[in-house]
C-alpha cells in the first residue's frame, strides 16, 4: 500500500508525495522507471511516448507522451530535467498556464530492496493559472493522487516482475 504524505501549498504549489517498496535493488528499480518507451507497456494510463530528441534518453531528452488523465486523453510534451541513475528520474511539464514536475525518487532500504517514490509538484505561471488554482488543488488533491497512485502501481509492479525475471521484458 502506498504511503500518502501531505499535500501543501506554498506560495501557490501543489505537491503530491507517493511511495511504495519494492523487492528489487535501486538499479533494476531505475532501470524500468526510467525506460520510459516502454511506459506504454507499464503504465496503463500512458498510450504513447514519443522522443522527440535525438539519440538516447537523457537530460534535456523532450517526450510527446500521450495518456488518460482526469478520464480525458491528452498529450502533454515533457523534458527530462534530471536522469541520476540509479537514483532519480525528474520529468518538466511546462504548460501555458502551468508547470508541473514528476520527480522519480528511489532509495535503498536497508537489508534490500528499494523505495520508489513519485512527487508531483505544480505551480501555475499566468494570471488564469492563479485565478484557477485555488479551485483546482482540492480536485487535484483527490483525483490526481488516485490516479498518480495506480502509475506508481503499475511501476512498481513492472519492476518487481523485471527483477522476477532478472531484467527482462
């Protein structure tokens, strides 16, 4: 079961803290958080990713991703901000009106395994983005916590069945 944290809002920001552990070392765990061609695969809400960037996945690397969020398809263009293998993975969302981070955070937990961590932070950049917030963080609070709770699921699970079947697909 994930555990929640709190949510705040700081001079307008909107975080969300999940976490889950899992079985696997924080390599293997990195390793398929941060495949993230294959997030189709793994994540069901994701139904594409596109690198729009030449060679391979890396910081500054931009995505098209396409995926169900607040039960509407939409596609959002995201940078990699921060690839720290096996550590962290940091996704930027800069919208029109708002910009959002998904931060992948894994650590090892002693004795084995790993703890997967994902963090969505928001703040909104225009005047309509302001005015909009305040009534968009309760909404967001509950129905973008449960639908960032079944991605970290759906993470969690790939990365235990890889490390089942010793890394691969």
């Amino acid at each position: 079961m994930p555990e929640p944290r709190g949510k705040f809002i700081l001079g307008m920001t909107v975080q969300i803290d999940l976490r889950r552990n899992v079985a696997a070392e924080p390599a293997e765990a990195c390793g398929t958080v941060a495949d993230v061609m294959e997030w189709p695969l793994t994540i069901g809400s994701v139904r594409s990713v596109e690198l729009l960037t030449a060679g391979p996945i890396d910081e500054g690397s931009q995505l098209r991703v396409s995926r169900f969020l607040f039960g509407r398809e939409t596609t959002q263009q995201l940078e990699v901000a921060s690839l720290e293998p096996p550590r962290r993975l940091l996704l930027l969302v800069e919208d029109r009106d708002i910009h959002f981070e998904l931060d992948h955070v894994i650590d090892g937990i002693f004795g084995g395994g790993s703890r997967v961590m994902l963090i969505f932070r928001s703040r909104p950049k225009t005047q309509v983005g302001k005015g909009a917030h305040p009534f968009m963080s309760p909404f967001m609070e509950i129905t973008l916590r449960d639908e960032l709770e079944e991605d970290l699921l759906d993470l969690t699970n790939a990365i235990t069945l890889r490390s089942a079947v010793g890394g691969r697909r």
